[in-house]
C-alpha cells in the first residue's frame, strides 16, 4: 500500500517539476514542438524534455514564486464610475467625457497617492500607487478622440498596449488650452501647513513664486476706503478709455510681441469702439425705459419666462445705491472694462465678420453712472455643429439677488454636445421648448435700460450665446484675480467660495445660471465695498485678505512641477515651443528643504526639474528616448499640427513613437497618452492609461 502511495507522489512530483519548467521556458521565449492533427487536438511534443532534479525543480519554484509576488504586489488600473461612462469601449453617443482636471487627479495621485485628502473624482481606481516605477505622460495635441478611433489601422500598436482609455473633454468649452488647464494644480491644507513651516507666511511663499493665489491672515490689511481725488482720477481713465488699474493688456492676453504695429491697431480699435458707445449714446432714451417698464411675461412650463417690472425698483433704489457708494471702496465705473480690455478679453464687437448677425442691446444708450443699475447674467449653451456656441438656458438677476428673468431656450441649430455635466441640458429637457434665441433677445432688450451695466464671469462667452452687444461689462474674472497671472483665471466656483463663503455648482445635475449670477452680483457687491485692489493678485499682493478659513484649500494653487518637486521626485519637461515651456516652467528650480517632503529624514535632495526645448515631433520624441527616462516623472507635451497634408503618415508617427515610448518604460511603469482634441470646442480628445507588468 505504502509503496503505491510513493508511486503516486512521485508522479505527481515529476508532473509539478514539468509544469513549472514549461512555465520558465515560455517565459524565456523557447519554442515547444507540437504537432496538430486536422481535427484541431494536440498531441505530445515530438521530443521529451528531461527530468528536473530536485534541486533544480526547488530553485524553479523559488522563481515562480517570486514572479507571482511582483505581479501581485505591482500597481494595478482600472476604470470605475465615472471613468465607465466615458470609455472608449461604449459608443460615442452613450459616453460623458471626463474633465481635464479628472485627468490630472490622476497626475497628482501617482505622485502623492492616498496620502493626502485630495477631492476624489471617481472616475479611476490605482492600486498600490506607491510601487509605480515611473510615470511617463505623453501629450499630442490636434489628435481628436475621432481621428483616433476611425484610424484604428494607423494606431495598430496604440490599440494594442491600451487596454484602459476615456474620452477627455476639450478644455477649450471653457475658454483654457490644455497646457494651462493642467499646468496648475491645487493643494491640500496639509501642503499648505508645510509651505508655512519653510516661509514666514503665505504671502512670502507667493511673492516667492512658490505658490500662486493666496489668503494670508497675517498680512497687514490696507485701507478699505479709498479717497474721492481717486475715484475721479479712475473714472476718468475708464471714461477716456486709458489702462485702469486692473487693466490686461493685449499682450499678457494673447502673448504677442508689444510691437508698433499691435500698439497702433489696439488704439483704432479702440477708439472704434469708443465712437461706437459715443454715437449710440446721443438723444433721449424715454422711450426706451416706457417699453421696458411696460414688459411682464406670464409664468410657463419649461420654456416659461418670469420677467419682473423693474423700473419702479430701480427709480428707487438709486438714492440708496449712490448713499451706499459713498462710503463704498470703489465705484461701480473703476470695475468697468475700458476698450482694450473689451479687445484683449475677447467680447463680440461690430465690425468683425464673424459678428455680423449680432444686435446691440439697446438702439440708443444713455451715459454710464454711478448710479446705473446692474444686472448678472448668466447662459448655459450647448456646442453646435457648426462649432457655435447654442444658447439653451438664461438667467437674469438684479443688484438686490431677485430673479428678473429666466427661461429655456432652443437653439436655432442642430446641437452636437449638450454638455450635460455643466449646463444640465439634455435632449428631452428642451424638446418641447419653443422659445428661439431671437425671443430672447427681443425679451432682453424690453428688460435692461439704457444705461444697464451688465455683470457676469466671463461674460463675453454669454454675449456670444445670446448674439448681443454690449457696451458696460464688468468681468468678475478680471477684477478679481488669484493665480497672479492674467492669462490664468479663477474659476466662479472658487471665487464664491473663497470670497463670500458660497458653494455653487456641486449638483451633479449641472449648473444652475440663477445660482451663479447671483454669486457674481454678490463678488461684484463685494469688490466695491472693499475696493479694486481686494481680491485681485495682480494690483496688489496685499490684498488677498478676509477669505473664509474653510475656503483655503480651493484658492491656493501650485505650479504642477513645482508639485512633484515637493515631493522630492525627480522631473523632466520636454516641449516644442517656448509658450508651452512658460506654461509648465516652476518659478523656483531649487526648494527649501523644510517645504520638500522626503520619505527619510536624512534623505537628499533631488535634482531640479530638467528641462528641454525639443524643435520638433521627432525631436521631442528622439530627446525622450535618449533620456532612458531617468526621472521618476517625464511629461512630453507635443503638437501633431493641423495641417491635413501627408496627415496619416503623422498618425503614423505618432502611432511608432507611442510604442518606442512604451517599450521603454520600466516594469510597474505608468504611461499615459493624452490626445488634446482639436481647435474646434466640439472635437474632444482622449486619455489612454497603461501599467507595465510582467507576465507570468
């Protein structure tokens, strides 16, 4: 009996010896022999391999055993929530694209995993984080989520590595291009507690460059009020159409050369648009404010409109307003845009072509006051076909936050994005509406006064929905200003939280416009009672004070490189234009060593952010494989260019860098590919993520 038992044992021995010899000779690419009949069945190999020793079959196992645990304890990815509904596995039509900021969550998390409270976007889920190699991250921009996908024989080996991708919003729906939308990134409270242990204060650490967009409770405050000489004197630029203080020049805006030539067209322009306002401004406007006074619409169902009689509620407000202001720290006038800015801001003006099926707001319009009422307005807008931003829902609110107007709109064309996750809109929501964008023109234009001050964030988004002009704006993302760049703004949500303690847009339904003009008359409200240099980086670093202590962790916000440097991890950029370099550059290439985290206390510093200016594609892509990727975090940022010439044959390129790129990259190495989308709002762009693991 025993003897059988041995027999048994033995055999199941050699058996387990086969098996995890074949296993290693697979892995090491040594081919079996096999033979197959013409009913598709294996048969033994040709040739028997010889028997493992015991001590060869114990070191094997050994081996095995250890690969199993590197797998296993390997970072792993995957999709989840969010991330599902935007796969690039469902069809185009069923997905809900990510945010950019969604994409750069997941930047944030290879570098800092867990180990911070950052807001969780829900949309991917990276396992062991802290056993990643390496992350490469590699950005084509003018490659759109549609090229990709009907090219799918061009990007072979794409297609092949990435298992794992999402459809990524265009971050031109909001006005940024990528390389600034991803170039700023916020901190936690405990980063910001590290930043006070190596600066005396935030301030320091912002003058410094080290952090941008900062409330410091210990600097001293300044003069709320300001004198009557200085309301004059910024009246009378904003009247004469000169650079007030919260003035952005053409220049900081569009980043060209402040040559002659730009100087002399931004002044005809602006004097253009001064005689404009001027010639529209003459004679009476009585029967202007007889029409508006007469307007009251019934209340509807979807499409209802509520219009408020607000004539005798501006007549005798007024006294109040100008007896407030008094005392206020600025006037309404010093928060205008003058001209230029109008230029540089990019609000619809006559005399473009592409504005020519615009109307003004008012046939005549009286002069400007401090005592002309204002009114926030706020759009949503689905993306058209054509590109065209289609007006699909407005709201209308007074300086007292009361409701005036507010109505759903359908747009006159063809709508190719709802855009859902911000505007609310679907399909079935405005189906049955019948009120058309001309209606609500019409409606605007009975609503507002001659002299109506128009207040909103970013207005001339809005304006271009609506197909309106305007001569007085007042932007609340100009005169208010907390990343210490004018080209960066700060978005409404951060603005209301920050500055009046107002959360907005956190239903996932989308954003409700009565709910964000109403934030934007009370910033506006705000700002004139502490005065222009409040809340605006750029006028004066003293001047970020009396933010809501539960607010901090939104305003301060860091240069995504000056990030991972604070972690002490290694870095390269490489770029092919210097617009993109300025974009990424951290200010300061050497830390303090008190603001650098380090895993040890006696660990050493790491070395600066390496930075590289390619020439090319193939410059960029050549410099990334001679770098051997000795940093433990590489951003490649490149442009495929627009041009349709030769253009599957640069698909073909960018396919053959992706995999050297990947090929490249060490086991437990991250890779990720991000198509930035095209010019055109409508064409979104995709993210592929990938995880280098060995196999068994």
């Amino acid at each position: 009996m025993s003897e059988g038992v041995s027999k048994k044992r033995a055999a199941r021995i050699e058996r387990r010896k086969s098996k995890i010899s074949a296993i290693f000779k697979v892995d090491e690419k040594q081919e079996n022999v096999f033979c197959r009949i013409e009913d598709e069945q294996l048969v033994e190999p040709l040739q028997k391999q010889p028997k493992l020793s015991d001590e060869e079959y114990h070191t094997l196992r050994i081996k095995l055993r250890e690969k199993k645990r590197q797998i296993q304890c390997g970072p792993t990815f995957r999709l989840i929530q969010l991330g599902l509904t935007a796969s690039l596995n469902l069809p185009k039509p069923s997905r809900v694209p990510v945010l950019v900021a969604d994409v750069q969550s997941l930047f944030l998390y290879t570098i800092v995993g867990d180990t911070y409270n950052y807001d969780s976007y829900k949309w991917c889920d990276l396992a062991r984080w802290n056993n990643l190699t390496q992350t490469l991250i590699f950005i084509v921009e003018d490659v759109s989520v549609d090229e990709f996908e009907e090219n799918t024989d061009i990007f072979a080996e794409t297609f092949r590595i990435f298992e794992d991708g999402v459809e990524m919003s265009n971050p031109a729906k909001d006005g940024f291009t990528l390389d600034l939308a991803l170039a700023y990134v916020p901190i936690s409270h405990q980063m910001k507690n590290r930043v006070m242990e190596g600066y005396p204060s935030l301030h320091a650490a912002c003058l410094d460059g080290y952090i941008h967009g900062v409330a410091d409770p210990t600097v001293q405050k300044v003069n709320a009020n300001t004198t009557a000489e200085s309301h004059a004197v910024k009246n009378h630029e904003v009247l004469s159409g000169q650079p007030c203080g919260n003035d952005i020049t053409t220049q900081e805006k569009m980043g060209q050369k402040n040559n002659a030539a730009d100087t002399e067209k931004l002044s005809r322009e602006s004097s253009d648009l001064s005689n404009i306002v001027e010639t529209k401004t003459i004679g009476a406007t009585r029967h202007n404010e007889q029409r508006r006074q007469s307007t009251e619409v019934d209340s509807m169902n979807k499409d209802e409109v509520h219009v408020s009689k607000i004539g005798s509620s501006v007549d005798d407000s007024k006294s109040d307003v100008s007896m407030q202001e008094e005392t206020s720290g600025c006037s309404r006038l010093a928060l205008l845009l003058n001209a230029s800015q109008l230029i540089s801001e990019l609000y619809p003006l006559p005399g473009y072509e592409e504005y020519d099926n615009f109307k003004f707001t008012q046939d005549i319009y009286d002069p400007v006051t401090d005592r002309s009422p204002m009114f926030s307005i706020d759009c949503e807008w689905c993306i058209c076909v054509d590109g065209s931003y289609g007006l699909a829902r407005v709201a209308v609110v007074d300086e007292h936050l009361k409701t005036l107007y507010h109505t759903y709109v359908k747009p006159d064309v063809e709508i190719a994005d709802y855009l859902t996750r911000y505007s609310g809109i679907t399909e079935e929501l405005i189906r049955d509406v019948e009120k058309r964008p001309f209606d609500v023109q019409q409606d605007l234009r009975n609503l507002l006064p001659p002299d109506a001050i128009l207040v909103g964030q970013s207005l001339q988004s809005d304006l271009k929905a609506l197909k309106l002009f305007h001569p007085y704006i007042i932007d609340t993302s100009v005169i208010f200003n907390m990343t210490g760049t004018r080209s960066f703004k700060s978005k409404l949500k951060v603005l209301a939280a920050s500055f009046c303690g107002r959360q907005i847009q956190n239903s996932m339904d989308g954003h409700d416009p009565t709910e964000d003009a109403i934030a934007a008359m009370e910033l506006v409200m705000l700002k004139m009672k502490m005065g222009t240099e409040f809340g605006d980086l750029i006028l004066s670093r003293n001047a970020m004070r009396k933010i809501k202590d539960s607010a901090l962790d939104h305003e301060i916000q860091m240069k995504l490189f000056t990030f991972i440097q604070s972690h002490n991890r290694s870095a390269t950029l490489i770029t092919t234009s210097l617009s993109l370099q300025k974009s990424y550059h951290p200010r300061l290439l050497k830390l303090k060593k008190a603001v650098v985290k380090c895993k040890k206390a006696d660990e050493s510093l790491v070395d600066p952010v390496q930075i590289v200016l390619a020439s090319d594609f193939q410059d960029a892509v050549t410099m990334t494989r001679a770098s051997r990727f000795n940093s433990s975090f590489t951003l490649v940022h490149t442009y495929a260019g627009r041009e349709q010439h030769n253009r599957k044959e640069k698909l073909k390129e960018i396919d053959k860098a992706i995999a050297n790129m990947y090929t490249g990259i060490s086991l437990n190495g991250m890779m990720i590919v991000i198509f930035g989308g095209k010019t055109n709002p409508t064409q979104n762009g995709a993210c592929l993520v990938r995880v280098k693991k060995r196999s068994i």
